[in-house]
C-alpha cells in the first residue's frame, strides 16, 4: 500500500498478462527480470488473480522476463525501457504452454501461495488457509500471523487492540461494539484474501494506532460466468451452505453470493479471586466456573454490479447484508467465602446488517483518476435476556433474585469519499481527496424484575445517544530523486466531533436535564515515507505516520453490565481518543524460491486507554481510563520458503517490547466513598510465533499444519500467561478441480485458552477462557462456469476487488 506508491514511483515498468493457450488467466506465475545477458535477478513478482502481473522499480536498459510456472514451458521475453516509450512496456498477453513432459513425470498438483510479502503490507490468501475450512471470519483471522481474537471476540495485531477492521476497504457498518458478532457471523469461505497494513498512508483513516487489517471478500471476474455451491460440517454440531455466482463482460460485470450458517458454540471461565486486607493478608475468597453454549443461524448476502458505460467511466452498485437469530445460555457456579451462588444466563437475540454502496469512475488515463463513492451502514440489534440467581449465604440465609433485561443497539452511518489523483511530470504523482462519516447511535436498556416485564427496574434503565461526525481532507506527494530513491509526503486534517448522552430513568421519562458530553477536536496526521531500491533484488523503506485511537461508544457509555453479579463493567464519557507516533524499519529480499522480511516498529503512544479495576463490597467493577503513556516496540520476522517442490514453508517471529506507565485514579463509589485505584507501571518483553507447512501431494491432495505459540505478556493490573495451538487441514480435488473436498482439525490440542492473573486494590485474580474447542469439519464444494469469453481491463469494484485503487491510489492494471 504505502510501499507500493512509493515503490511505482522509481524509474520504469513492465507489465503484462499471463494466460494458456485457451486464453484463460494463469495466477501466481514466478516472473523474473534480468540484465539482457546476464543471470543476476534484477526484480520478481508472480501474477495476480487474473493473471496481469507489473514490475516497476527498472531503470533505463534492455531487459529479458523470465515467466515460469510447475507444469508449464518457460517463456523468455526481451523488452526495452527508454525515455522514448515512457519508461513503460506493456508486453499485453504471455501465452504459456503445457509441458506434457513435465505432467506426465511430476503428478503434484500446483497451489496458490498461501501468503505474499510486499514491502508495505502482507497478503493471507484463504483459499489455501485449510485451517479456515468451514469457519467464521473471526475464525479466520486467528490464523493470520501476528493478529489475535481473544475470547471476547476482540482482535489484536501486534499485541495491540487499537487496530481498524476494514471489509472491501470499508467498515462497512462494523463498530467495535458490534464487531465481534459481524466478524463471527460471516462465512470464511466467503473471504478470498486478508491484507495486513500497519502503517497506511494520509490516504486512509489514521484510526488505530496498530494498523488496519482489511478483509478482502471473494469475487471471480474471469470472462463468461463463473459460480460454485459449498457445504460443511462441524464436529460440534453446526455447518454452513453457500453459493455464488459472477458474471462479466466487456460492458457489464455483476455478481451475487448468499450463505446460511448454523453455529453451536462453547465457552467457558474459570475464575478464582482472592480478597486481600490492607496489609496484603487473605480476608476472603470467591471461585467461579461459567460454562456457556451459543446457537444461532444467520443469513449472508452480498450483490452488486459495474457499468463500464464508457472506456473512461464507470459505475458501480454493492449490496452486503446479515441477517441472523441466535440464543445463549450461561451457567455461572460460585463458592466464596461468604456465600455459594448459581447464576443462570439466557439470552435470545435478532440481528441485522445493511450495507448499501455506490461508486462513480473516470480515468483519463493510468494514475489519472476521480474516484465518488457513497454508502450506507445500518446494523441493528434486538436482545432479550434474563437471568435467574440464587444465593446461599453462610450461616443460612438464602436469597432468590430474577431479572429480565431488552437491549437495542441500532448503529448507523453514511460515508462519503472522494479521491483525485493526477501524475505530475515522469516520476510524481499527487493524490487529494475528501473524506467524511457521519455516525447515529441511539440504544436503550430496559431492566426489569420479573419476567412480564411489568416492574421496570428503574436504577438500571438507560439510553446511550453517541453521536459522531468526522471530516477530513489529505493531500500526498510522491516522487523520486534518480533511479532509486523514492520518498512521498502527505498531510491529512481532521476535525470531528462527539455528541454523547448516557439518559437514566429520570433523565427519560421525569424531564429531569440529562449530562451531555460535547467535545469536537481537530488534528493533523503527518506521513512520510522513504524507500530506497538495493541491488540483488532487496528494498528498503523507512515510513512515519501520526495515528490515534478513538474511545468508542461502549467505552463512553456510564451504564453498568450485570450480566455477570460478581464482574460489573461500565464505560468512562470523559474519555479521549490516545495518539501515537508509528515508526517502520522494513526490509525485503527475494529469491527465485524463498523470501525473507523484517520489519522494525517503535510505537510510543500517549493518553493510552486501558480497562482498570477494583472492589466494592466483594464486587469486581472495571472501567476505563486514559492512563499516561506507552510504548511499544519490537521486530517482526517472515521467512516463507519453497522447498523441495512440495513444501511451502511460512514462518513468522514477533519480538516484542511493552511499556505501560501507571497512576492514581479517584472515584466516588456507589456508596458515596470516595476509592483511589492505582495502576502499578509495568513492562515485559515477549514473543510469538507460528509456523505453517503447505504440502502438494500427488494426486491433487495438499496437506497444512500451522502451530503457534504466545509468550506470557503484560496487560493493564497483570499478565497473560502463555499458550500454545495447532490446526490441521488436508484437501482433495476431483474431475478437473470441479469438485474438492477439505478437512480440518482445528486446535487439536485443545489448547486455545486464555488465561490471565490480574490484581487491584484489595484483590487478586487468576482466570482462564476458551471459546469453541477442539472441532472437527468437513467442506464439499464445486465449481461451475464458462469463462471463455475476453474480458474487459480490471476495473475498480463497488466492494473492493480485486483491481481497486489500494490505500495509495494505484491500480493493477
């Protein structure tokens, strides 16, 4: 992303397309460019999904392109760069030709790479994860390297929370409220690849101070019509069925994709706190052991089409909906000191999603473009839950309680972008473009006594009005000085505010003034980036950005959770966003079979948000604030490795530094005490890594196995301690790949679990969660079509496939 621009800007380029001889578009072809004469590799890639393929970063001179690929002819093509063609080559179509001598002696069937390394950013392909066979998209993203989904659902890159989730280069009606359900609920099969980017340009949202992970969803635009029909099954009783078909031409492009999913779900808690007096003696203890099960089933959509209705115009229409209905029950099994409790949790919700998209494009010309687009996300949710508890207290005195809560939460927005880029003389390019998101919350909690809902609660009624509306403007610069180095400068401005009620029962229905909570806010964000082209096909980039990380809703929201008695949880509304500084070291070298990457990150960030804790009256209260500062720094290492013509070897290693500095927070409790809780300043160096081994056996079956493991960390008031997991997948394919048949094992060791040890004022805490299990699925799909006809140029698409401007505005062309 931000690589790639800088990297487009340095001298020349050949581009082109790979095909057979049916004309039909070959991916991941190895293309290697040499000094005409001689054998030291200059530049590498491999073709994208349609085959197109373009290697920039050439100076002037005469070239040969070495295009191979397992079962085909090896083609050699001379080319020319000079002042007099531009500095540009397009050699159009590279028709490769079966080598039946090779098929004949070598039966392996050839796989897509499971993952592509740029300088800016990281490719996960799906299609070739088999650990993600019949999973979810949260399922999904647990086996990307460095990135982590806890037990809650939240996900981690780096280490870090503060990270934006994209769809198609969108939110897409995704808040950090509901994310966890959106990303359980859509299908992993319907994901065709996932980009990690932890330093995006003044283009994109500075939002989250990790980077952004954005999920690609699948669309085949090969020519003709292409469709395929899949079904699952899992060990834990749930499954998925799901079917999508595509169709383009020259002058129209559509498709249309619908899934349905039923989930059974496990998890569980076990928690054991100790109460501590105020010389660090034992005065109490309470032990608990939760055990939940979720059901639910849900409907996927997405459809859309593009109008080329000029060579130089295009218009484009996306569609992306949920729809989904699901239950929860938790039983929570105390023992304390003072009393034994059971505690039983059901909970039945409806859900819905809305994502409607609109994109207007003209190109003059190659990096001469104005792209409008227009959406709108509506995400609204209907919960009812009730929850029944008895409580034996020592000495004999039992107490029965039950209540019933209705929540709604019913996010929406509109966004509106606009991007212009135009280049300026051979090597410089400016990008500006407007961006704005207007964002409406207004959720309601309604808490009873009884069952009827007839004897409201009035103590724990609330509604949570959260308002935001966010405006930017950026302006990129990029050029190059020589052949080899290449820098590009931006500023992006952005102003927005924030409009927050938390409305209790008086507030709402006795015309009692509710607290407001008005800020608005501007800021600049900084970028800038250097990259400098070595020799033997190596780069090297150096990259700023300013980021920052905005409090969400539930974060602001003052109401209390009870969903749990012992654990209440509630937000801050004084909270404000924290900001970072994000600095990069990244490196890559490539060989013809092996890759190597190292990237270096220093991260110091201040107003950090982080949850604190404490104990009133043998209670558990967690909160929010904005503690002083942090820093986080560390090294990632890729190596991904093609060995021995069946191995695809991808290995990654994140050393990590965590400094989290502390303080004193004062509150006035429930009971009118004033309480002073204090943050102890902490820091740890840990590690992970994970590994995964891709085999391509003959007769068209492939085999995966990706094992990781997460050194103990630092988190706030503790640490998380270590864990360990393991998948296993194996596929099969019959009559021509039409037909395939995946299996996995996921976490077979039954070792996804986390667990944490935390302390506070009067208290300490050891819990461990796991959420799903050890599960066994199985995946029958097959494919159909006819992708005979010629197909237009790739052009953007209104969800974000493959051919859109990336997060710099270049476009594979």
């Amino acid at each position: 992303m931000v690589g790639a621009a800088i990297n487009d800007i340095v001298a020349g380029n050949v581009k082109g397309k790979v095909v057979d001889k049916a004309k039909q578009p070959i991916e991941f072809v190895n293309l290697s460019v040499y000094k005409k004469g001689q054998k030291n590799l200059i530049k590498g890639t491999i073709s994208d999904l349609e085959g197109n393929f373009n290697i920039d970063g050439l100076g002037d001179g005469t070239y040969t392109l070495s295009v191979s690929y397992m079962g085909y002819v090896s083609v050699n093509r001379d080319f020319t760069l000079s002042a007099q063609n531009n500095h540009s080559v397009n050699l159009h179509s590279i028709i490769l030709q079966e080598d039946s001598k090779t098929l004949q002696e070598v039966n392996v069937v050839a796989q897509k790479s499971s993952m592509k390394l740029d300088i800016d950013k990281k490719v996960f392909n799906l299609d070739q994860n088999l650990a993600a066979v019949g999973g979810s998209a949260s399922e999904a993203l647990e086996t990307i390297p460095s990135v982590e989904v806890d037990s809650e659902g939240n996900v981690s890159l780096r280490g870090s929370q503060s990270v934006t989730i994209w769809i198609n280069g969108k939110a897409q009606g995704m808040t950090s409220d509901n994310r966890g359900d959106i990303l359980q609920q859509m299908p992993a099969e319907s994901i065709e690849k996932i980009e990690v980017i932890t330093n995006p340009s003044s283009k994109y949202s500075p939002e989250g101070s990790a980077g952004i992970i954005n999920i690609i969803l699948k669309r085949d635009r090969k020519a003709g019509y292409y469709g395929g029909v899949k079904a699952s099954g899992l060990s834990t009783g749930g499954g998925r069925l799901g079917a999508n078909i595509n169709y383009s031409s020259g002058v129209f492009d559509a498709y249309a994709n619908v899934g349905y999913g039923h989930r059974v779900h496990k998890n569980g808690t076990v928690s054991n706190r100790t109460y501590l007096g105020e010389n660090g003696n034992q005065t109490g203890f309470l032990n608990s052991d939760s055990k939940g099960k979720n059901i639910g089933n849900n409907v996927f959509v997405r459809a859309g089409f593009t109008w080329h209705f000029t060579k130089k115009d295009d218009i484009s229409f996306g569609y992306m909906g949920m729809f989904g209905h699901g239950h929860r029950r938790t039983n929570i099994d105390y023992i304390g000191s003072e009393y034994t409790r059971d505690r039983f949790t059901h909970n039945i919700s409806d859900m819905n999603m809305n994502h409607f998209d609109f994109g207007y494009r003209h190109e003059w010309k190659t990096s001469h473009t104005l792209d409008f687009n227009v959406s709108r996300s509506g995400f609204n949710s209907d919960m009812e839950t009730s929850y029944t508890q008895n409580t034996q207290f020592v000495g004999g005195d039992k107490v029965n309680s039950l209540q019933s809560q209705n929540t709604k939460i019913n996010p929406k927005s509109w966004e509106i972008k606009l991007d212009y880029e135009q280049p300026v003389g051979s090597a410089g390019k400016i990008e500006a473009g407007y961006n704005g998101r207007l964002s409406k919350e207004n959720s309601p909690v309604f808490t009873y006594a009884d069952l009827a809902k007839t004897d409201i609660i009035k103590s724990l009624y609330n509604r949570f009005v959260y308002n935001q509306d966010i405006h930017a403007v950026y302006a990129n610069f990029q050029s190059r000085i020589g052949e080899k180095f290449g820098y590009q400068l931006g500023l992006r401005g952005e102003y927005w505010k924030v409009d927050a009620e938390s409305r209790g029962y008086e507030q709402e229905f006795q015309d009692v003034e509710p607290t407001k909570f008005k800020k608005d806010y501007f800021a600049l964000f900084p970028t800038a980036f250097l990259s400098y082209q070595l020799p033997h096909n190596q780069e090297l980039q150096v990259n700023y950005t300013r980021r920052l990380s905005r409090p969400w809703g539930g974060q602001m929201n003052s109401f209390k959770n009870i969903s749990d008695s012992t654990n209440i949880s509630y937000g801050n509304p004084q909270l404000t966003p924290e900001y970072t500084n994000s600095f990069e070291l990244n490196y890559i070298k490539n060989w013809e079979a092996h890759t190597l990457s190292f990237s270096g990150y220093y991260r110091p960030t201040t107003d950090v948000i982080q949850n604190i804790s404490y104990v009133l009256d043998g209670i558990r209260y967690s909160t929010n604030e904005n503690i002083a500062k942090s820093l986080s720094s560390g090294v990632e290492i890729i190596s991904k490795n093609k060995l021995f013509k069946i191995l695809d070897l991808t290995t990654t290693l994140n050393l990590f530094y965590y400094k989290l500095d502390g303080g004193n927070f004062n509150y006035i409790l429930d009971n009118g005490m004033p309480q002073t809780v204090t943050v102890l300043s902490d820091d740890n160096f840990s590690w992970n890594a994970q590994m995964m081994a891709s085999f391509m056996l003959p007769y068209s079956i492939s085999f995966q196995a990706t094992g990781r493991y997460d050194a103990e960390r630092v988190i706030t008031q503790g640490k998380r301690k270590s864990s360990y997991m393991l998948d296993l997948g194996l596929r099969k394919t019959f009559f021509d790949k039409k037909f395939t048949v995946a299996i996995n094992a996921r976490d077979l060791l039954d070792s996804r679990k986390m667990r944490s040890i935390t302390s506070g004022n009067g208290y300490t805490q050891d819990s461990e969660s796991w959420r799903g299990g050890r599960r066994f699925s199985i995946q029958l799909s097959y494919s159909f079509g006819n992708m005979r006809a010629k197909a237009k140029k790739g052009k953007p698409q209104p969800d974000g496939a493959e051919g859109q401007p990336d997060y710099n505005g270049n476009v594979d062309d």
